[in-house]
C-alpha cells in the first residue's frame, strides 16, 4: 500500500486479497461501469504520512545531476500526436520525437524531407497515437525501431532509434482507425500488426451503411516492417482493439469488444460474450504465397477471409469467447499466455498458447478450452504486464488500482483449489488505462520498474484550469509489495508507453552524410551540380529558386539572397559544423518557415516569397556567443 488513505468509502481498496466488489454478475458490474463514469469525481486524499513516503520514493528514483538513467522510456504522445521520450527511473523528458504532428521547433511537417514521409498523409495535422513498440529479435529488443500507430488516420509510422526521427509512414488501405499495435517478436520483427478498430461497409462508397451487411467489416492488418509495405490484410467478425504476438512467431491475438457489430452503446454490450480471435501467421502466409487471396477495388493488398462461414471456422482463425467487451491483450514474457483483459468483467482471461496448436487442428470441442483461467481481479481490469517472476501486474480503472496477482496460482484456483492468487493492491491517482513493467514485451522481463498510466489526476498537481494533465506513476515492483515512487504529468493521454536498458538503445551523435533521410534532398542537389559541404549558391529555375548554403556557427554560408516576389523559393541548408550538440535553425521571419538543421544534417524547405522587400532569417538554436547576429536577409524584388 501507499501511505495514502482515500476518505470515501466507495473506493477504499483492501490492501490485499479480493475486492468486496469483484464477485459481482456481469450485469452489476456493467452497470458499475456506467455508475463509474459519473463517480470519477470521488476521492480526495489525507495526506499524512506524505513527508515521510516522498522522501524514501526520492531515495528510489534520484537520477543526480549529470549521472544517466538505466532505461529509455518511449511515450506515446495520444492524441498531441508525437513520440516522447523520457529517462526512467527519473521520469526526465529527453526528447519528443514529431511523428502525426507538426513541429514548429524541427519542422516537421513543414521541411520537404518531412513531408516527403509523411506522403499523403502531409494534409492532415493531427494524429491520435497509442502503442509504441520497439523491433525485436528473438524476442529481445534489437533496438532498430519504434513502430507506433496513428487511431486518428488509420496510419502507422517507424521511427529509427539510432537518430530518433520518424523515417516511414503507412497510411493502411481500406480500413478505419488503426488501434491496436503489436510486433512479431519472433525470429524477429518481420511483421507490425496493427488492428483496425472500426467496421465499415466494402467498398466504402455510400451504396450501404448497414453494419450488418455481410460486406461490412473490419480487417487484422500485417505491414511488412522492414519495406513498411502492406504484406496482408485478413477480414474478420466483429471489430478489433487490442493485440498481441506470442513468442514461437505464429499466432496473434486480438481483441474484440464488438462482437455485435454494433453502433451504439448498448448494442455494443448486448452479447453476454465477445471473443479474442487467433491469427494463424503460417497458414495466412502459406494462402498469399499458393495466390488464395482477394484483392479489394483499388487496392493491390492480398486480403484472406478470417470470418466464419455458416458457423464454420476459417483455416486461418479462431475465435475464443471470453466475457464481454475485453481491452487490452497482453502475451505474458514468459510466452505461455495470451491475456484478454475482461474491462466490463471483472475477470482476466489466460489463454495458453500451446493448446492453440490443438485448437487450429480441431482437437477441442469448445474453444474456451484453451483458457486454463479467469481470475477475478477487480473492477475493469484494462491491461496486464509481467515480471518475469510468474506474476502479472493488471489496471483496474474502475477500483483505481494496480493489482499484483500470480500466474500459476490464478491456474491452480480455476481448477478448484483453494489459493489467493492476488498479491496486493495497490491505489493508483487515477483510473489508470496501460501499464508497462521494464522489458516486459520481452523475454527479459526484469521486475524492475511498472510504469502506470493514469486517465484522471484530479487533485495531483497545481490546478491547470479545466483540461488537467494525465497523470503517470512510477511504481517500484522489485519487492513482495508494490511502491509508488513517482507522479509524473503528462499532456494528451499517453495511453502507452515502453521501456528499454539503456544499453538496448544506440545513437548517432551526429548525422553522417549518407543518411538516407535527407538522401532525397543531396540527390535534387547533386542535379543542381551542388557541393552542399561548400557550396554557397541560388539557382534560379523559371519561377523557382533554389537556395543552397552551408551553416557554421555563427554564420550561414550566405547572408543574403535576392528573388522576385511569386517565387516559389527552397532554401537548403547543410550544417557543417562537426561539434556534438551545435544544431542550428532557420527561420524566414513572417513566412511560416522554421527547421532544424543538426550537426551534419541537410535541410530543405519550401515557401512563396509572397510579400516584397527585405526580410530577416535568422538561427533558431542558440548556437554560439554570436547565435543573435546568425541572420540574413532575403530581398524580394517586386513582381
Ligand atoms: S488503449 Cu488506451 S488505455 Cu488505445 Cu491500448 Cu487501453
Ligand atoms: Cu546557429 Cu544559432
Ligand atoms: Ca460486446
């Protein structure tokens, strides 16, 4: 337990062993939920022994001045649509990584080299990410990527860990809103999976809005991880929200709260049960490879049918039922379980992955024999992560709780014996969604640190007016109890967040200068016969001007420019400067015009010099004791 006493008796958590509550009938625990949207306003804290249990959290987390972290973590930014990353256990912001979002500070989102990834997809500024997730080899972070989806525009975006900038953005064909987000973790990631949320009529065009026409769906997505290419799409009953791979690198499992095929609320909750449905990796791949697909009106993605036809299970799924509305669905590290995380039911349940071998080849009668248990854990149980000790830690949103259960235990009790498979409970501050221990995606699960994020702060922080700030903890899990050691704000509902050894993540320092993001930039150079390490030079080209200069602090290679108003002008910068830490800037004052040029980096952006007479560039990053006087001017001649 914390030290922390809740004063309302509605949300006064047992410290250890069952909620009074948890043994409640699905209806009553539906009705709970409800009930729980509108009683979030509840606790207030005493908080008397606060002095004593800051201090000894202090004592846990203190990262001194200038001595490093032992983990990266990567935040997801919600829906503010960028990529965080922090130091655990301080919980210091290092960096944020733009990715759906533009960025006044690099200019992303604005330079070429952004928009050019960001294809299509550059018209919208907004994106709604949720689940970051490292590349893997045999199972263990290998470092290489960070893949994360985008709910918003149905995309999925990479970001290379080696320079932390977004290199590849997928927006996924034929489907709405791109939620759950997981890797092939074995042989290594060949494969994200990424599943669409939403069911939507085929194809999409107006001629029906029936979702329980049999061409409405929704489709269990793979995306080649290397290419960021569609490799296949699979249609599927009911929608999709949550999945997971295991570690043999042939099934995943995803989640669906929708059974129904609703498009209410209530029609969402009518089934007495939903279903985690199984993706056969092999058996898919086999079908594409012998050209038993489908292709969808214009789109050139082989699609396989994962529906049940007349009652009959596809070749290349299963559906599990588990009590109804699950969330979240997590593959224990030690790769035994799929874990379907009950939200509406107060249950969590464990699937063991080497029955589903037997359950593919049609040994099982009912398919919930796979499920070896359901423990009963607490009011809406959302996601689980693991130790690497045999226990798993769950979020309960409704109760406010983190609990502490133990795997085999939850096993022994589902066949009738008589042992308490929870651990502790611990209060969270509050209604917390994710949670995330240290390597727990990996077979290295370390039962470090837990990670907790929290929907509501309420009463946590100074008030920021109406919109408050998430609120994410940092929990202590290397002992029998859990402690809560930090409170840590946050904008925009991360959802999500991951954790890598520090020793897991390798960076450049500087950029070398074949880095391929900017290779689309030195190869339009190279046919403007541009040196960009030496050249200082305009070239105009009709209406187009392109301006090509070097940046050393504290001086651009060129400290003036002339163009006639209309042009459309690129101005390409190359930082020549070979020091660590020197970025500079490039703003065109008054012309929406703002990029980040690193040590070693070529930058590019685009703008119509619509306005005549002088204005002012100027360096963004303080560079230098003569950063204010790193400016020029650009001359615009009347048209
Ligand atoms: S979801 Cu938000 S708390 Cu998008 Cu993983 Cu569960
Ligand atoms: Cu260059 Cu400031
Ligand atoms: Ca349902």
């Amino acid at each position: 337990m914390n030290d922390k006493k809740n004063d309302t008796t509605d949300v006064v958590p047992e410290p250890k062993g069952v909620s009074r509550r948890s043994f409640l009938g699905t209806g009553a625990v539906t009705g709970a939920v409800l009930a729980g949207a509108t009683a979030l306003g509840a606790g207030t804290f005493t908080r008397e022994s606060w002095a004593a249990a800051a201090k000894e959290a202090k004592s846990r987390i203190h990262v001194a001045p200038g001595e490093l972290d032992e983990y990266y973590g990567f935040w997801s930014g919600g829906h503010q649509g960028e990529v965080r990353v922090l130091g655990v256990p301080s919980m210091r912001e290092l960096m944020r990584i733009p990715v759906f979002n533009v960025d006044s500070a690099t200019g992303w989102g604005l330079t070429n080299e952004s928009k050019l990834i960001l294809g299509d997809s550059a018209k919208y500024q907004n994106g709604d990410c949720h689940h970051p997730h490292i590349s893997m080899t045999d199972g263990k972070y290998d470092g290489k990527y960070l893949f994360i989806n985008d709910k918003a525009n149905s995309r999925v975006a990479r970001i290379r860990l080696d320079i932390m900038k977004c290199d590849k953005i997928l927006t996924v064909p034929n489907v709405q809103a791109i939620h759950g987000l997981r890797l092939q973790k074995v042989p290594y990631t060949k494969y994200v999976f990424a599943n669409a949320e939403f069911v939507i009529p085929h194809p999409n065009d107006g001629r029906t809005f029936d979702l329980q026409d049999k061409n409405s769906y929704t489709m269990f997505n793979a995306i080649d991880a290397e290419k960021m290419e569609m490799a296949f799409q699979v249609i599927v009953d009911g929608n999709l929200d949550n999945s997971d791979a295991d570690y043999t690198g042939k099934y995943a499992a995803s989640t669906c709260y929708n059974s129904e095929k609703a498009y209410d609320l209530g029609g969402m909750m009518r089934n007495e049960r939903d279903w985690v449905v199984v993706f056969n990796i092999p058996r898919i791949e086999a079908a594409i490879k012998a050209g038993k697909f489908i292709t969808l009106e214009g789109s050139s993605v082989p699609v396989v049918d994962g529906r049940k036809t007349d009652g009959k299970d596809s070749e290349f799924t299963r559906y599990i039922p588990v009590p109804k509305n699950p969330h979240g669905c997590n593959t224990s590290s030690d790769g035994k379980y799929f874990i379907a995380n009950g939200n509406l039911s107060p249950t969590v349940s464990m699937i063991a992955i080497d029955r589903l071998d037997d359950l593919f080849a049609g040994r099982y009668k009912d398919p919930r024999e796979v499920i070896v248990a359901e423990p009963e854990l607490g009011l809406g149980p959302l996601h689980t992560t693991f130790d690497g000790r045999g226990n798993a830690y769950t979020t309960l949103f409704i109760d406010s709780q983190v609990v502490k259960w133990n795997m085999d235990e939850a096993i022994r009790a589902y066949k009738g014996e008589k042992v308490n498979y929870i651990k502790h409970k611990l209060d969270v501050q509050y209604q917390p969604g994710h949670n995330h221990a240290s390597l727990t995606e990996t077979s290295e699960a370390d039962g470090k640190w837990l990670v907790v994020l929290c929907k509501f702060s309420k009463d946590r922080f100074l008030p920021t007016g109406p919109l408050h700030p998430e609120n994410d903890q940092l929990i202590d899990i290397s002992g029998e109890e859990m402690k809560l050691v930090h409170d840590g704000p946050a904008f925009a509902e991360p959802h999500d967040c991951i954790l890598a050894r520090r020793d897991q993540i390798k960076t450049q320092k500087i950029w070398n200068r074949n880095d391929p993001f900017f290779a689309p930039t030195v190869e339009r150079a190279k046919k403007d016969g541009i040196n960009l390490e030496t050249d200082n030079k305009v070239i105009r080209d009709g209406n187009k001007v392109r301006v090509y200069m070097t940046s050393m602090a504290p001086a651009y290679g060129l400290t003036e420019f002339t163009v006639k108003q209309g042009n459309e002008v690129t101005v390409t910068i190359t930082n020549i400067d070979q020091i660590e830490d020197v970025s500079h800037g490039f703003v065109m004052t008054n012309h929406g015009v703002s990029m980040e040029i690193s040590p070693q980096q070529t930058s590019s952006i685009t703008f119509i010099a619509d306005k005549p007479g002088l204005h002012w560039y100027y360096c963004s990053w303080f560079c230098h004791a003569l950063h204010m006087e790193m400016v020029g001017r650009m001359l615009v001649e009347k048209a």
